[in-house]
C-alpha cells in the first residue's frame, strides 16, 4: 500500500472509508434485526434502550478502547493481534504465544462468516419486492466472485472502495435522518441510563446484548489495517462514519417504534426506513458495501498469516504479489480454505437471521485476548499497575458480559465458527511449541572452527569440484553460529569441494516492510556469512537478494566471481551456483515422551501440507539439492549396552 495514504489528506481519509471501515459499516443491514428478533413483545423502552446500547457500544468499544487506545500499539505502524504480541513477545511471560493464537483464530473465523452474512442480509432485501427471488443461490455466485478476484489483485478497484463507501455511509445517515422524526423520543437513546434499565428491567438481557454486540463486530478489522491507512486517518474518519451509523440506528428504532404491530419482525428494519421504490437501489448499494467489507476481512486474513508465518506460528506458504501496491499479497491456501468455509455457511445457515446465531461468538474472544495483550502492553509502557487493572476490570467485564451473551448462542450456530477458529489455534499452537522442540535438539557449532578445513578443501585437486558457489541456508539464531549437520554436509557427506562457500542466514522480521542485508567475510574470497532480515510483507526471493549482494560484492572489490576452470576465467564466465536445502526428519529411534511424539507427528503432517523450503524462499529451484538427515529427539537418558563378563 503506497505509504502516502497513511498522511492525513483528504485523499488518506477517503481511502481508509472504503479499507477499514467495511465489516463495521454493513451492520446496520443487521443489528436492529437481530435486536427485534431477541424479543418479540417489544415496546418503546425496549428499542431506545437496545439502541442506547448500540450507542454506548460503539463508543466504549470501538471509539475508546480500539480508536483511542489500541491504535497507539502499533509496530512499526502495522496494527492487529499479532502485531501486538510482537510488541511483547520479548516478555517473561511465555504464556502470552497462547493469547495471541487463540486471538488470531478467532479473528480468521470471524472473516470466514462476514462475507456469508453481509452478503446474504443485502440479497435478502430484494425479496421485500420479489418474494419468490431465490437468495442462496445468488449469494453463492457473489461470493464465488469475490474470492475469484483476489487472485488479480485488487489495487486498481481498491481505487473505488472509498468512494462508494463515502456514498453508503452518506446514505445510511440520510436515510436514517428522514425517519428519527417518526418518534423524537428515540433520540432518548443517547442517555446511557436507557441501556443500564434495560439490562436491568429485561430476564434475557444476555439475549439482547448478543444482538447488540453485532455493531461492534469490525472493531478488530479496524485495528488490523492500522498499518494500511494510518492512525491519523483512521481515527479522524471514524469521526464521520460513527455519526452516520448512529443516525441510521435512531431511524431504524424510530421507525420500528412508529410501524407497530411487530411489522419490523417481517421486513428487516434496514428495507422498512427506505421511501417507496428505494429498495433495489439500496439493495446495489448494500451488495457493494458487502462485498468491500468482504475483501477488507479477506486482506486481513492474508496479512495474518503472513505475519503468523514471520512469528512461527505457522509453516511457509505460497504468497503471491499481484499488484504493484507496497504490501499487497494473496495466498491462494488461505483464500481457498476461506471460500470453502464461507460457502459451507451460506449452505448450511441459508439465511442471515440464522447466521446470527454463528456471528459474535468467535470475536468476542479475540477482543478479550486483545484486551489482556493490551493490558500487558499498558504496564510494559510504564503506565501503572492501577491504570493497567482498571482497564482489564472495565474491558474484560465487557467483553465477558458479550462473551456470556452470544455463548447463549453456540448450539444455535457459534459451534460453527469455534470450531474454525479451534482448527486454526491448534494449528498455531502445535507448530509453534513443536518447531521450537526441534530447534532445543539441533546441534550448532562454532563456524571460525571450520575455516581452516574449508579453506583447505577449496585447494584439494583430488576431490572434483562441486560448484563454483556452494550455497547453504542456516537458521541458526547466533550469528557465527551453523547447525552442526551443515558441517557434515560440506566435509563429510559428498565433500564438497568450491570457489565460495556462502552462509544464508534468512530472518523473518515481524516488521513489515524491512529488506536488508550484511555480510561477514569469515575467509576472503572463500566463505561468507550473509544475514538477510525480511519483512512479512515483503516477497522472499532469496535467489534475487543473493545475486544483488554477489554484485555488491563484486563492485565493492570483495569478490571475485569469475569461474576457476581455465578455460572459462580466461573467457571471464563466472562461476555456478548451486543450493543446498537440508531436510531434517523426524526419527522413530528418537526417545521422547508422548506429547512429544504427538507434536512431532503433527508437525511432520503440517510440513507436507505447507510449501517447500526452496519454494516458499524463492530459491532457483533448478540449482537446488535436497539432503534429508533425521532429526534424533531424546528427552529420556538412553539404556547403555553393556560388555557381556563371560563369552560361551
């Protein structure tokens, strides 16, 4: 995403309309449906309380704790769950990796569910006018063409998304405005004391809050595409789109209030505030914002997991980059997996008001997991402990409050959405705990100790020469350091005799934007060490960067590239490359306990489903070989044979 639209233009402000503000801007299609449908005998007090609730959620949510708040957490300027862990992860409290998977998982869930939802709620406004009109199968095509297009990118009709936002916004505050005179008492609402009485007057309040909670829902999209629009823009436009959905809310409780005869249980509240004739072109409109609110979920989605790839909690996968925009990426894995679940919701549900059921549950734990790494952020930037427990009271009773209300929910349909999220966080967790059990078990050894051998082997006659560049990938965290089986590769298994023997140190940073290099010259014009620190938004193409520090090298007088066959020096060709990629295999001769055998099987199962080292790198795979060694894994001192004291 080009960094000028993170300055607060008017340009910035219309662009972050049309990237952040989708998901939250789409539930007025729903919200006063599902706050109608939570009870049936609704009167006057019931709807000014329910929206006074929607009021002062959007203000304490959404307003306070992510725009005033959560905003100012920012690493490196991206935004998110994730994001913020990395802010802590440097913390003594390990147990936070959990917080942040779970916290993820549901914000993935959360995605696959808003596309079937939104959409559905537009389409069904067409059958206020054609009652025969058959929705499902006109979802199932909208959403089959918003997942198709994100394979071309979306960078030049991203261009529109801020535009036809700022239309659907001016349009849900005008239409909302023409019906708040239907019953001025509806403007009661902004007194937060409507809400308390009716949490208070109403047994099933947890039945009205899990509806009320629905206006909230893209609070956490809003947070995770800080890093696309900035915080200036984003906080000084939800100005604008705070105000328009609260006139929509007002008209629509007017309108319910003045309609009576529960005429607003038949017609979504949303359809009943249009003038006669308005409801096809609301219908477009609702479709569009539906279908942009989608595809600001399904960027985060990406933007997710490539970040939960940078912190390891998740295996490489296939990224593509199909547009020129700084950032902008696809993975075909996730956006397939999504399609799939979303499509698997529109089947199953059919209809909006039973998604419902499914909606909330899954979000509300992110914002909780957001809430408690927020906490922990406040104290690690010295605010005190009081500040910091205040806030956890006030947001995790909350957010608890919304938690227990649509927990109400799960048989009806938030098993769904739980279900994909506990898929996603099992997945996380396991390859997480599993990789960092792996990495206690690789041996490393000091490179400077194999120098002197090195240098001496490039001189050996006797022994073919392998390749003019000998290239080895490394992820060892100690710079000097290399595991101990890279060693055995190029002394023992094969020798491998070279010009050049390069020492590949990828790290990828949680940072999103960083490329750059530097190089330890170990042995000059022998080995080199070169340690690469890539962004999660950038393309790894390790290959590429290695020829631009070859050529670096070269220009810097440290390098030598031309080839040491006669016959090619003197025709100043320059020498091969060729890639070495160890494998390292899960032994069954390891001696572990049983969670260890199980993370390990597990691991072992995700690698095969994930994207090759050489692939996911960006490796010219024609020059690269494969060398598997088992990985021997022994928490459990092994019985020693012993010498037999007599022989027959």
């Amino acid at each position: 995403m080009n960094s000028n639209i993170r300055k607060l233009t008017a340009m910035g402000l219309l662009v972050t309309m049309g990237i952040v503000f989708g998901d939250i801007g789409t539930s007025p299609l729903y919200v006063m449906k599902a706050i109608v449908g939570a009870n049936a005998d609704y009167d006057d007090l019931y709807i000014i309380g329910a929206v006074s609730c929607v009021i002062w959620t959007l203000t304490l949510q959404t307003t306070i704790k992510y725009v005033v708040i959560a905003l100012r957490a920012d690493n490196k300027g991206e935004g998110g769950i994730l994001s913020l862990f990395s802010l802590l992860k440097s913390s003594s409290r390990k147990w936070l990796y959990l917080i942040a998977a779970i916290g993820a998982s549901t914000l993935i869930a959360d995605g696959v569910i808003t596309p079937a939802i939104t959409v559905t709620s537009a389409i069904e406004g067409l059958s206020i006018v054609y009652e025969e009109i058959p929705v499902v199968p006109i979802v199932v095509v909208i959403v089959l063409g918003i997942f198709l297009l994100q394979q071309a990118g979306t960078g030049k009709i991203g261009k529109f998304f801020g535009p036809f936002m700022l239309v659907w916004f001016l349009f849900l505050g005008i239409m909302g405005s023409l019906n708040i005179g239907l019953h001025t008492a509806i403007l009661k609402a902004f007194n937060p004391w409507y809400a308390v009485r009716l949490l208070i007057d109403y047994p099933a309040w947890f039945i009205i809050l899990g509806a009320v909670f629905l206006c909230t829902t893209g609070a956490e999209a809003l947070y995770s595409d800080l890093g696309h629009c900035g915080r200036l823009n984003i906080s000084i436009s939800w100005i604008f789109v705070k105000i328009m959905l609260i006139l929509n809310y007002l008209g629509q409780g007017a309108w319910i209030i003045s309609s009576g005869s529960g005429l607003a249980l038949s017609i979504n509240p949303f359809y009943g505030i249009m003038p006669e004739g308005w409801i096809v072109p609301a219908v477009i409109l609702s479709t569009g914002a539906a279908i942009i609110a989608s595809q600001a979920l399904l960027s985060g989605s990406f933007t997710i997991f490539s970040e939960a790839v940078s912190l390891n909690f998740f295996p490489r996968l296939k990224v593509k980059y199909p547009s020129d925009e700084k950032g902008q990426l696809y993975i075909p894995a996730v956006n397939w997996c999504l399609l799939f679940g979303c499509l698997l919701t529109v089947v199953l549900f059919k209809t909006s008001s039973a998604m419902e059921a499914a909606y909330g549950l899954a979000i509300t734990v992110t914002m909780l997991m957001t809430t408690v790494l927020l906490t922990f952020y406040l104290r690690h930037k010295g605010f005190p402990k009081w500040v910091c427990g205040i806030f956890l009271v006030i947001y995790a009773g909350i957010e608890g409050s919304f938690f227990l209300a649509n927990a109400c929910k799960f048989m009806n349909g938030g098993w769904f959405t739980l279900m994909i999220a506990g898929i996603v966080a099992v997945s996380m967790i396991v390859w997480r705990n599993a990789t960092n059990l792996r990495r206690n078990f690789i041996e490393y050894r000091k490179l400077s100790e194999y120098t002197d051998v090195i240098s001496r082997l490039k001189e050996e006659k006797d022994i073919p020469r392998y390749a003019s560049n000998v290239v080895y990938l490394s992820k060892s965290r100690v710079r000097g350091e290399v595991e101990s089986k890279l060693i055995y590769s190029i002394l023992n298994k094969d020798p491998k005799r070279a010009d050049h023997y390069w020492i590949i140190n990828p790290e990828f940073t949680d940072e999103p934007d960083t490329l750059e290099y530097d190089v330890d010259i170990l042995v000059p014009d022998t080995v080199y060490e070169v340690h690469m620190r890539i962004g999660f938004r950038v393309e790894p193409r390790l290959t590429l960067y290695l020829r631009q520090i070859v050529e670096d090298l070269v220009g810097e007088g440290k390098l030598d590239l031309t080839s040491r066959v006669p016959a090619l020096r003197k025709m100043g060709v320059a020498g091969n490359f060729k890639f070495i990629v160890i494998h390292r295999i899960f032994s069954a001769s390891s001696q572990c306990g049983k969670m260890a055998t199980v993370l390990m099987n597990l691991h072992s199962l995700m690698r095969r489903l994930s994207l090759a080292d050489e692939k996911a790198l960006g490796l010219d795979t024609s020059n690269v070989t494969i060398e598997t060694i088992p990985l021997i894994i022994n928490t459990q001192v092994p019985r020693r044979i012993e010498k037999a004291k007599s022989v027959r």
